[in-house]
C-alpha cells in the first residue's frame, strides 16, 4: 500500500485491548488508530477517550469505512462475524488467538481469508525465548521426541478478566484461552501435526479448575500439558530430545535453558552454570525489563509483523491455518474430556 498512515480500527474493547494492543498501537509510527467499537457505549466511550481515539462505535459494520486494517479483539464467540465482514470488505484482519468458537467458523474464515492479509494473534510465538528456542532446533542435529509444557493462571492482566474468559461455551476456559496458545507452540517448535488428543478435567464448583491433554504428533513426537485458570501464574516449555533439553519459563527474562545429555544436575557445576545463564542475560533485562519485559512485548512484536504485511503485502508467518490447527486440538480435547477416549485428529489437519 502507499506511504500514508495504516488506518486501524479496533474491534472489542477489554482488558487485553486497553493493557496491551492500544498501548503498543499508540507508539507505533505509520499506524493511526481511527475508530474503536464495542456494543458496550460505555466501554468504546471510554476507552476512545483514554486513548485519544476520535471515534468510537457500537455497530462494527459502521467503522469498517474508517480502516485499511481491522483489529478483532472480541470475546470469541464474535470473532466470525467481525473477521468476515471485515476481510469481505477488502480489509487486512488481525485475529486475536482462538480464531473462533466453532470448526465451521474457523472454516469460514479460513475461506474468505484466501488471497488477503489475516493473521492469528499468537502472540507467544513472538516471545524471544520461544524464538530463540526454535532456531536452536533448528540447528540441533537431535530429534525431538517429547514436549512438555504449563500454562497457568494467566495473571498478567490489570483487572479481573470477563467472566466469559471462564466459560468454554463463550470461547473461554483452559483450552480455549490458554491451552490452544501451548498447542500452536507445540507445532511451531517442532514442524510436527496432531494425530491423537487426550485430555481430563478436574473441577471446581462453579467450573473447571484444571485440564491435562496429551498428544500424539506426527513422527512419533508426544506432548503434555497442564492448563489452569485456578493457580499461580506459570508459563514453561520443555522439549526433549536424543541430545538433550530445551526449557523456556517465558515469565523470566534468563528464561531459556539449554542442557546436553551430559549437563551437570547439582553441586557446584550446576549453579555455575545457572548463575552464568543469568549474568549473560542481564543486558537484555535492562533492555527488556522497562518496557514490560519479553512476554508483554510479544504482544507488540507480533503487530509490528502484521503492519510489515499490511505496507509490503508479504503474508503473515502467523496464518490462519495455524488458527484453524490450534482449534482443532482444542476441540479434540473438549471431545475427549467429553467422551473419556482418545480422539483422533481431522486428516486434512495433518501433513
């Protein structure tokens, strides 16, 4: 496109939106934030205000005339509506992560997003450790056999999340808010595509409090995760292979650890080797650390690639697809909590 400013509008208007996206949106250069909506008045009303934003709407359909370019950041059971009407209108769309509530809108959009700029907001494959971590699969000469990781409590937020967040039927939940990001990882790290899901639950009143999957992934690779709303925050991956560990705690910025089969496991050799971890990764943490540190500034490292795709027309590393595939496990999952068996994933999802 031309030289002049991307022309952004802002679908939903809630916690995520506000801490994180407007933020980022605010510094960014060649971007202008033209419209937020929200069929809450008073939300898009505030939050047009809070950041400067000259106009504000309930009925999305109204802005679309205002964008090059449309954010959708609604609670999930809207992301169809909006995403469709949005890339229908020749618009390029970023989709917050999980794509949608169903397989049949995922489809959907999957369709009308042929041939244009859309991307999924995995904002975790932007994190710098997970980044780094994949170039050094990339170049270890050891395979990947296992993956384990936890994702819990999601507590970064400055307010108390929606009560929807909570509930699978709005696209809520641990599978669909947190589980579905571990499972994008679990492909994006390895190249590998779900076979078979299984997955339990154990609940609170009021709800779920935890879900455990595991999968089998093609080449023989297994996964397992532990998701939970209901904990102290955690976010760690560890993949294992013939030669090796890689560990990612994607709260700390000496996060990554990269052990060999030969790697010391206590004594004197073990915390030197911890402590020279972290004193190599002091000068990023005085880089990073001001700004939010790594896992908020993913958040804007994965807007920046959709703006790159917007000027240039490149498509985005983050695609659809991934969403589509991601959402598959999560369904596989709900499907085994449901049926209490093993449940084997789509063939037009694997490769």
């Amino acid at each position: 496109m031309s030289e002049q400013n991307i022309r952004v509008v802002v679908v939903g208007c809630g916690t995520v939106t506000r801490q994180f996206h407007l933020k980022n949106l605010q510094q960014m250069t060649g971007v202008d934030v033209t419209a937020v909506v929200d069929i809450d008045t008073d939300a898009a009303q505030r939050t047009a205000a809070q950041f400067g934003v000259a106009r504000h709407y309930t009925n999305y359909t109204d802005a679309l005339d205002d964008a090059d370019a449309v954010l959708v950041t609604t609670p999930t059971a809207h992301h169809a509506g909006v995403a469709i009407a949005a890339l229908d209108a020749g618009k390029a769309v970023f989709i917050e992560k999980p794509l949608a509530l169903t397989m049949n809108e995922a489809h959907s959009i999957q369709k009308r997003a042929e041939g244009k700029i859309a991307m999924i907001g995995f904002n975790q494959r932007w994190h710098p450790l997970v980044q780094a971590a994949r170039t050094l699969l990339r170049q270890r000469s050891s395979d990947t056999h296992a993956l384990n990781s936890q994702l819990i409590g999601a507590r970064m937020l400055s307010e108390p999340p929606s009560s929807w967040r909570f509930d699978p039927a709005q696209g809520g939940g641990a599978l669909f808010e947190l589980g579905v990001h571990h499972f994008d990882l679990w492909r994006f790290l390895t190249g590998a595509e779900f076979e078979s899901v299984s997955a339990y639950q154990h609940t609170i009143e009021g709800g779920e409090a935890a879900v455990a999957v595991s999968a089998l992934m093609t080449g023989g690779i297994i996964a397992a995760g532990l998701f939970s709303h209901h904990s102290a925050a955690r976010m760690q991956l560890d993949i294992y292979g013939t030669n090796g560990h890689i560990g990612i705690n994607g709260y700390r910025f000496d996060g990554l650890q990269v052990n060999d089969i030969h790697a010391p496991v206590g004594g004197g050799a073990f915390w030197l080797k911890q402590w020279m971890g972290f004193a190599r990764a002091l000068p990023h943490a005085f880089e990073s650390l001001p700004k939010g540190g790594d896992y908020v500034q993913s958040y804007r490292y994965e807007l920046d690639h959709f703006f790159d795709c917007v000027r240039t027309g490149q498509p985005p590393q983050t695609t659809i697809e991934d969403g589509v595939r991601a959402l598959q496990a999560v369904h596989a999952a709900i499907e085994s909590i449901n049926t209490q068996r093993p449940i084997g994933v789509a063939a037009e999802f694997s490769k």
